[in-house]
C-alpha cells in the first residue's frame, strides 16, 4: 500500500484525474502551468503521450518537499492520433472512425520529487460496436465530448453503450492508468 508521505501536486484540470486521486484516498492540491503540447513528428503513440506529460512536469522546475503528477492521455487508430474535437464536426468524424473498430489509449504519466523525474505510460486495446449517425449525434448533442481525447468518456454513454470490451486497463482509458500510479509512486 501507498502510504503518502509528501504534499502532492496534480497538474491536471480534469475532473476525471481529480475523482480517481480521490478515489485512490490521495490528498491533494491542483496547480496548472501554460504547457505547449507540441510534440516531434518521430514520435509513436506512447512516446508522445510521456513526451507531453513530461513537458507538463518540467514547467514546475524543483518542487522541494512534494510530489507534482502530470499526465498525458492520447487516442491512436491505425497509428493515427486522435486528440481532442476542434469543434462538432470534428467529433463526428472521430467518432465515426471509431464505430466497429478497434482503438488504443495511451496515458503517459510524470511523477516529480525535488529534481528527480520518472515517467511511465500504459495502453489500453479499446473495442467499439459500428453505430449509426443517429447515436454519434445523439452522443455529441448530450454528452459534449469536447474536453477528452478521441471524443468519447469510457465513463459515460459511449462506455457503456458503444464500447464492447477493453484489453487493460480501465481507469487508463478514463485517463489515469491508478493501478500502475500506485505501484509507480511506491517505488517513486
């Protein structure tokens, strides 16, 4: 078990991240900082999601005494990166690509103490049934998705109705992979 010894930091505005600390029984602040996503063209699926969560974790510099958390979470079908919808059009079309398919989340994730990093990341194989126009507009109009990679909560309609199983883990998908988290920070 985790026993934490040090203030923690999330760095992360997602309401998501927060339950799942809460959940994990972490005590915790939030703290942002203005962060460029960019990342190198080269880069595969899991190498850009460490990639960001560790751009993330470098704009809090030394943070003596406490740990700070950052994470990443991207979408990738057939190799391709699916972020978040630049607007209803954008969503439709993730969604659309997604329906009978099989999809991958890749969570990356920076855990800093003082001037020491260690990042990690997870994948989860995702499982969608084909839907028809009709559901992926009833699923923007009410669940705006506009906020998560890929367009789509596992937490929400689209996990339970649309998506048929996963192969990983669970709370990856919702965008922190706790199971790993907690193991990681033992050792951290």
């Amino acid at each position: 078990m985790y026993q934490q010894q040090f203030p923690i930091i999330l760095a992360s505005k997602s309401p998501r991240r927060h339950e799942l600390l809460k959940l994990m029984g972490l005590n915790f602040t939030i703290e942002l900082k203005d962060v460029d996503e960019s990342y190198p063209d080269d880069l595969n699926p899991s190498e850009i999601a460490v990639y960001v969560a560790e751009q993330k974790a470098k704009a809090f510099g030394n943070v003596p005494g406490k740990i700070v958390i950052t994470a990443d979470t991207i979408v990738a079908l057939n190799g391709q990166i699916l972020g978040k919808p630049n607007n209803r059009g954008h969503a439709y079309e993730m969604l659309k690509s997604l329906s009978g398919h099989k999809h991958e989340v890749y969570t990356g994730v920076a855990l800093v103490k003082d001037d020491k990093m260690h990042s990690f990341y997870e994948v989860t194989e995702v499982f969608c049934k084909e839907v028809t126009d009709a559901e992926i507009d009833f699923y923007i109009d009410n669940f705006k998705p506009f906020d998560k990679a890929g367009s789509y909560g596992i937490q929400d309609y689209w996990g339970l109705v649309v998506v048929k199983r996963i192969h990983g883990s669970y709370t990856n998908v919702m965008g922190l992979p706790t199971e790993k988290l907690h193991e990681e920070l033992k050792r951290f």
